[in-house]
C-alpha cells in the first residue's frame, strides 16, 4: 500500500467521525490487532491494508449473503450499469423487482425501497402513526437496533441531541414477557400506533409469545410491525415470519436482499402502504422520497442475488453448514471446560458468542481479547459469524482449528485467575450505546 493510502488511514479519526460509516465497524468495535481497513474481498475472504489475508465472518454486517465479488450478483450489475443507473422517471426495474416481491413474500402488497434499514423502520413507525392517528411506539428491549433515527436512538445511551419529548414517544416491552406489553396496552389503550420487533434473535419465542403480540395489537388496534433486517433472505427465502404464522401489517427487509448491495425495503398491507401514495383522499403521507432510493444497480443486484438463492438453496447451505459450526463450537468449549464462560447462541444461520469471566459474568475485556486472539490466527471475527453460500467445509474446518487455539488461551487465562491485561493489545472493545467515548 502506497504512503498517500497509508497517511489516509493514519488520520481516519480527522477525515470521518469515528473513522466509519457504521460505528459497528469503528475502531472501538475491534481488537487493535484488526486491520484497520480492508483493501477486497473474493468470497468468504478479505484482504486487510495490513496487507493480509483473513476469513471473513462479518460479512458487511450480515449484507453479504452470497460472498464477496460473487459472478453471478457482478454479471447483473454490470449489465445495467451499461443501461444507466439513475433517471427522471422510474425505471422499469422498479416495477420488475417490486413484482417479484409481492409474489414471493407473504403478507406484502405494496414495497417501498431505500437504502438502509433505518429509513424504512422510521417509514413503518411513520406510517403507523398515519394510520391510527396515534403517537406511541412499542419497541423490543431485548432487540438491539432498529434505527438511528430518534424514535429510537433515543431509548439508548446514545440519546444525546434527542428531545425529552421525542423520548417519551417511544415504549418498551420484553420479548417473552406478554405482560409487558400488555400492560403498556393497558396503560395507553387508545394511543399505541404500532409495535415494532424482530421475529427472533437469540432467544426462541415461548409459550405463543408471538402470536400473543400479534394478539394485542388485533385487540388493541395497533399497526404490528416485524423487522426482519438480519431474518429476511437468511432464516428462510421468505424471512422467519412464515415459521411463526404470523401476518404483520408491515414488514421490513435489508441486510441480505442485495449481497452487499445497497437495499432495503418496506412492504405490507395496501390499505396502509398506499397512505404513502398519491391514490387515495386521506391526508398525505411524505413516506419515503430518496433521490438514491431505487437506483438501478442495487435493484439488479437484489433480483440477480433473490433468483440465485431460489436455484440453488441458499437458504438450506445456511441452516447446513451454520449447524456444523455450532455443533463444532459446542464440543471446542466443552473440551476446555469453558461451558459456563463461553455459549454459541442464535440459530445456524445466525450464530453469535457471549464471553464471560471466572465468576461467568459477561467481560467485554475477555471478550476482547479472544478476538484479538482469533483476528492475530487470521479470521475477522466481531463475536458473530455471517455465514453465506462461499463459507463451506473448508471455511468451518479453519474456523474450529483457530477457535481451538484461542479456546485453549482462554482456558489458560482463567486458569491463572484473569489476569491477563498484559496480553491484551490496545484498548478493550466497546458498546456502541454508551453516554460518552
């Protein structure tokens, strides 16, 4: 790398706040021995602007589904990109991607895109409130993130710049504890527009939780709202929502729909979504109105990556091998007696670690140090792991053999009673919600 690309990165901090686009992917979120930028991608691999090679389980935050400079997503873009990419019209790709959606998710009749998840989220929650005539917003605790924009924002750490007023429109319930949203129902019977939640994290839905949910917001007249940002195109070509038989008023997608492409889409109910048109006598909805919103190249880059993963079951490869690597996992912690310091939790296609001391109490400092540990064997690791269609039998036998080693360091450290600030290299990872830097 030439000293200009070098100087660059050097100074990061200075050219963009928090040195990224995603402060999931600052500085603050690695182990200091973590490239500080990547050069390409080819697969289920990355090259760092430390020059070296690393298996990539990140993934784009979970955005690449396929992998890295995959032909068949490369050959549809290219082919548009020669047929332009923006225009003063609607291209008909809109109209030809659209369709494909509304045939193929249930519970979707209309769609609107953009380019990231928070913008259709806050079009949901906007569109709810159109609809009800209402002002509160039911939110899942336990979901880690649903928007940056301050309906959200401000139920975190990070609610500086935020009204007290907008604060208090936003309410939160657990997942699998009904009755706290039933009391939230009770509370404000006739003000709650909408409850917006993920199908599933880690955690499985108990005795109907779900369905309850959906119940509640029959009953109570409020607009029921699923994310499935991280769900959609990976639990299943049609999202989670179908395994639970439920039927949302409005659904979300994102993360996936494109490989690594920039897309996200809102979709639901006509009687609701068409408040964002021009075709009906209600007051109007400004929905969502992005110059970007439906640029030609992340459209043909969705229909290429949808129709790929119909053929060749994508789906199916995410649930095999995400199996394997928890299975594998599993047997790794149990060997070095870690079963009460480390857990693999999720379901296949979506696998995350927690990391806990001595006393198995969650450490953000343990925990970074064994990504420190994985990221120094060559994997770039985050604590989650993003499997797509290019991780394969190869990718998890490497995965279990670094893991080994990095288990047993563990195993060594809390052998010696935790002490091992000396080993740590850099500063410890931190939360992306938190009051101050």
């Amino acid at each position: 790398m030439n000293q200009t690309l070098q100087d660059l990165i050097k100074h990061r901090q200075d050219l963009i706040p928090g040195g990224a686009h995603t402060y999931s992917k600052g500085d603050d979120q690695f182990p200091a021995v973590a490239p500080s930028a990547i050069v390409r991608g080819q697969g289920a691999y990355v090259w760092g602007s430390d020059e070296k090679k690393y298996l990539d389980w990140c993934m784009g935050l979970r955005s690449v589904s396929l992998g890295h400079v995959f032909p068949e997503i490369n050959e549809a873009v290219k082919k548009q990109m020669e047929e332009g990419t923006n225009f003063g019209r609607p291209h008909i790709m809109e109209y030809v991607l659209a369709d494909r959606l509304v045939n193929l998710l249930p519970n979707v009749e209309m769609v609107k895109y953009a380019k990231n998840g928070s913008t259709v989220t806050t079009a949901a929650t906007k569109l709810a409130r159109a609809y009800t005539g209402r002002k509160y917003i039911a939110v899942c605790v336990e979901h880690p993130f649903f928007s940056y924009d301050d309906w959200f924002i401000g139920t975190t750490a990070c609610d500086s710049g935020i009204p007290e007023e907008i604060k208090q429109l936003t309410l939160r319930f657990n997942y699998n504890k009904i009755d706290t949203l039933r009391q939230l129902f009770e509370q404000h019977p006739t003000d709650i527009a909408c409850v917006i939640m993920e199908v599933i994290t880690t955690e499985e839905p108990q005795e109907n939780f779900l369905i309850q949910v959906q119940d509640l917001c029959r009953k109570y007249g409020a607009v029921f709202i699923l994310d499935e940002m991280i769900t959609g195109f990976r639990w299943s070509l049609t999202g989670a929502t179908p395994h639970y038989n439920l039927t949302p008023d409005l659904i979300t997608y994102g993360k996936g729909i494109a490989n690594g492409y920039s897309l996200a889409v809102l979709g639901g109910r006509k009687e609701i979504m068409q408040l964002g048109g021009i075709k009906h006598d209600k007051p109007r909805v400004f929905l969502i109105s992005t110059t970007h919103g439906a640029e030609t190249i992340s459209l043909a880059a969705a229909f290429a990556a949808i129709k790929f993963m119909e053929e060749n079951k994508v789906q199916e490869h995410f649930w095999k091998w995400g199996a394997v690597l928890k299975q594998g996992l599993e047997n790794l912690i149990k060997q070095h007696g870690l079963n009460q310091n480390v857990k693999v939790i999720g379901f296949p296609p979506n696998l995350s670690m927690s990391f806990a001391d001595i006393s198995g109490i969650a450490s953000p400092v343990l925990r970074t140090f064994f990504l420190q540990e994985v990221v120094k064997r060559g994997i770039l690791f985050q604590g989650y792991f993003a499997i797509s269609f290019s991780h394969g039998e190869k990718e998890i036998e490497t995965t279990l053999h670094v893991f080994d080693e990095a288990l047993g360091v563990y195993r060594q450290i809390l052998d010696e009673g935790g002490d091992f600030a000396h080993r740590l290299i850099g500063e410890s990872c931190k939360p992306v919600f938190r009051k101050f830097n």
